[in-house]
C-alpha cells in the first residue's frame, strides 16, 4: 500500500507507517513530521495503535481500509485528525467492496459487517446522547457498565467502584455533554494531563489532571507538578483542573488555590463540570 501511494501521488517518500511493533518514541518522530509537512502526504496507521493518543490535524481524509469489530475503535482513530487545532473540513472513507451479482449484492459479506458495526455505533451513540428522555440513557448506560453518564445521577460509590480509566472516560463525557469539545491526551508521554476541554463558545481551554483510588488514599505530591507541566507542553493561557474520587489534603488544597488551579475532590466530584 505504502508503495502503491507513493507511485501514485509521485511523493518523495514512502508514507509512514505506524502499528504494533513501531516504537513510542518512533511514533512521535512520524507524527511531527506528518504535522509539520506543508505538502502532500499520507500516513498508514492500525487501527488500534492509530486510534490512541495522537494528533493528526494536518490530515483530513481518514479512509477505513480495513474494518475493526468495535466501532469504538475505528471512532478513535477518526478523532486524531478531529483534535482542537484543526481548521479544515474532515472527511472520512468506509470503502465497501460489494457482490456484482444483484441478487446477492445485499448479501456481501462488506455490507453485513458494516451494518453489524452501525448497530454497535448507534447503540453506543443512543447511550451517551438523550433522545426522548435523559433518563433512559442513563439508566441504560449504568446498568450497561456500571455508571451513570449524568453528573446529578451519579453518586461517590459509583465513581469508587470505576477502574482509574473509566474516571477519566466519565470526566471527559460529562464535559462533552455541558458543552465543550473533550481531547484525550495519549496514554504514555503526556506531559501531566489526562484530558485537554475547550469550551464551544469562549474558546477557554482546560488542562485536566485525574486521580483515582478505590481505597480513597492517593498520591498527591505530584498533582500540581504535573498540570503546571503540563501547561507549558500544551497552552500556556490554559487553566488547570484537579479531579479526584478521593480527597485532596488541606495542603494540597492550599498551594492549588495560590495557583488558581480548580479542584474536584470526594466533596464536589459529582457535581463536574461545573466550571
């Protein structure tokens, strides 16, 4: 494919490719300078791998050559090129190849799983976004993994019982839905942040940083070092927020007031995002 796109589209190079066996440090290299390139060029990418943690806003076609079962997944790898920073329309492909016979074309084995997949998709979508009444989907979607997506509904036990990652997919959610565009920043090299959010109208971004515990102890000390480094890795005129299920010590609480870092704690969780 690589070699067929460079003939092609008469490019200097082979387009870069990343999946498993490319390293995290050779994966940031082929992203900046994907990034960083004014003319025309492609970039191949696994789904799995393509869909976590990067930054494509130089792209906007994504061409789905291949399917993935979970549609969640070929989701994530469209939002890298949907990230804030981009400004151009975003475009994007599911190639599907189709029975000439027109009496099994419907049956083509593309046809079904892309059906199979829309399903899934909406299923997902029609848990997360209110249709008739907000209180279906969100009773759906707790008895479905074990939490609710409305901050009024939710309570400190079902926060205790999500696993360190699900409190982070339930504070940028909770944020998607009051009103800003939510950024997952990578799992590995994240310079401090968890989650970057813009508001739709002010434009405001904030850093989010988040600490999870099931035994309500966590490591505090390097809460506040992580956002302020995370600030000078991203946007400097970003404000800075602390999330937590457990509670932040009065000390902690203390420096984050001097430095106008907001926090959510085990006393005002539920009530997220209310900036």
């Amino acid at each position: 494919m690589a070699e067929i796109l460079k003939k092609r589209y008469g490019l200097s190079k082979r387009p870069s490719i990343i999946n498993g066996k490319t390293g995290v440090d050779r994966i940031q290299r082929l992203v900046d300078d994907f990034q960083n390139d004014s003319n025309f060029d492609v970039m191949i990418l696994s789904p799995k791998v393509g869909g976590v943690g990067l930054t494509l806003t130089a792209a906007n076609h994504v061409i789905h050559l291949s399917r993935w079962w979970n549609p969640a997944v070929e989701d994530q790898s469209t939002d890298r090129v949907y990230r804030i920073g981009q400004n151009k329309e975003v475009h994007v492909y599911y190639p599907i190849a189709v029975h000439p016979d027109t009496h099994i074309r419907e049956h083509s084995f593309d046809l079904k799983l892309n059906g199979l997949l829309e399903r899934k998709r909406q299923l997902s979508r029609d848990m997360l976004i209110p249709n008739e009444d907000p209180a279906d989907t969100a009773n759906l979607f707790k008895a479905t993994v074990g939490f609710s997506t409305e901050a009024t509904g939710i309570d400190i036990d079902e926060l205790d019982r999500m696993e360190p990652e699900e409190f982070e997919q339930w504070v940028l959610i909770r944020a998607g839905q009051s009103g800003y565009i939510t950024d997952r920043t990578q799992r590995s090299h994240d310079h401090g942040a968890d989650g970057i959010i813009q508001h739709k109208e002010t434009g405001q971004k904030f850093i989010l940083q988040c600490k999870h515990s099931k035994n309500e102890k966590i490591s505090q000390d390097k809460v506040v070092e992580d956002l302020l480094r995370a600030r000078e890795a991203y946007y400097s005129d970003a404000e800075l927020v602390a999330l937590s299920n457990s509670n932040f010590s009065a000390s902690i609480i203390k420096r984050m007031n001097q430095l106008n870092i907001k926090h959510f704690d085990r006393v005002n969780i539920t009530q997220w995002p209310r900036l």
